[in-house]
C-alpha cells in the first residue's frame, strides 16, 4: 500500500469508525422519538455497549486502520439490531436501520457521485479507483470496462458482509448496502447519459456485488438495484 492509500485508508476508518457509528444512532434515536418509543436514551445506551463487546470480541478482523472503523461500523449495527428486534420484529428492525443508513453521509455521496458523473464513463472509473482505498487491504475490488460502454465494479471481499456472517446475521447487512443507493443515484440519465445497476449482492447470498455503470440514452431511465428486487429494505 502506498502512502496516498495508507492515508486514505485512515480517512476512511475514521469516517467508518467515528463518524457514521454516531450518525446511525443519531438517526435512529430520532425514529424512535418520533415514533413514540419512551426508553430511546437507554436503548441507544444499550446499543453502544452492545458495539463495545463485539468489537472486543471480534478484534482478530482488524488488520489495519480502515478495518478498525469498519469494525466499529458493523459493531454499532449488529447491536442496534439485537437491541431493536426483540422491540419490533425483524422486519421492522431492518427498516429502521435501513432508513437510517439512507441518510447517513446522503448528501455527500450524492455530490461526489454527480461530480464524477460529469466527465463521464472515465470520471466514475477515476473516482472509484480512488475511493476504493478508503476501504483498506480487506476488501477486494476488481474493476472493469466491458467494451460496451460500461464499467463494473465487482467486489469479491467485504469486510461488513464477513461480520455480519461471522454472527450468524448475514443478511443484517443489506442495511449497510443500503448506503449504495446514494451514489447509485446521482447518475442521472437524463443529465449525465449514464445509468447504475447493482445487479449481484454478498449480503443476499451471492458470490459477489456487482455494479455496473452504463451509458444510457433514455432520460427516464431509473437506477436497477438488486436489494430492493430481492427483498431488501433500499431505505
């Protein structure tokens, strides 16, 4: 790893790490208030001490500072389930947490996502390759231009997706995946020519993500997720 991606890693573990962690349950508390839940203050006590065990217990997964904050992250939302589903159901629990993710750094993947979209196929490519060492050495990427007026990003190794299977709750993290939707939809057909697909997905029992971005000419082209045809909460 060299230093631009040591120092991105970092980044990356602290935005994981920190950031997010208080984020979820920021927006969690606030569902809660406004659906009337009266405890919110000890659930959200509940959960915090919940993430502090599994991240002592599952301290063998960090390998480096962005697998830290991927810990951190996973933990907070493994024990936000468990605390949850007991309350209101698996069901329900997810989509709480769903919700949550949706508009958790919405905004600015959202900029980020329409930024590169501006300069094209090319644009999007150049933006991912860099982004993805924000994720650290655990996570395996592999990108690709078909020749079709398309580029895929595949991932073969997920840090969340190996966490969540590790306490038997794999598919826990289609609430993380959730979080997809907000760059998958900054492109916009109509003003970009392109288009985002995720077409495979670990957290539902595939062998990989897959995500495709392709030209497009139809201006009222939508974004294709596989989370949300599978049963999956897209927040």
């Amino acid at each position: 790893m060299g230093i631009a991606d040591a120092v991105l890693a970092a980044e990356g573990g602290w935005l994981m790490g920190r950031y997010v962690p208080r984020a979820i349950l920021g927006h969690l508390a606030e569902h809660l208030a406004d659906e009337g839940v009266e405890d919110v203050d000890a659930i959200i006590a509940a959960v915090r001490r919940g993430a502090d065990h599994l991240i002592e217990e599952d301290a063998d997964l960090v390998i480096d500072a962005a697998s830290r904050g991927e810990l951190g992250m996973s933990a907070v939302t493994l024990a936000a389930y468990r605390e949850l589903e007991p309350r209101v159901g698996d069901a329900r629990a997810k989509e709480l947490l769903s919700h949550a993710f949706a508009r958790t750094l919405a905004g600015s993947m959202h900029w980020l996502g329409h930024q590169a979209a501006r300069r094209g196929l090319d644009g999007v490519e150049a933006a991912w390759r860099r982004a993805s060492a924000a994720y650290g050495p655990y996570f395996e990427f592999e990108f690709t231009r078909p020749g079709d007026g398309s580029f895929e990003i595949i991932v073969r190794r997920c840090f969340f997706r190996d966490f969540m299977a590790r306490h038997d709750a794999l598919d826990v993290t289609t609430v993380i995946c959730v979080m997809d939707g907000n760059w998958m939809s900054a492109l916009h057909p109509g003003r970009d020519g392109l288009v985002a697909e995720r077409t495979e997905i670990m957290s539902l029992g595939d062998e990989a993500c897959r995500f495709c971005m392709r030209a497009c000419d139809d201006p009222t082209a939508r974004m294709r997720d596989v989370l949300g045809e599978r049963g999956g909460d897209p927040g």
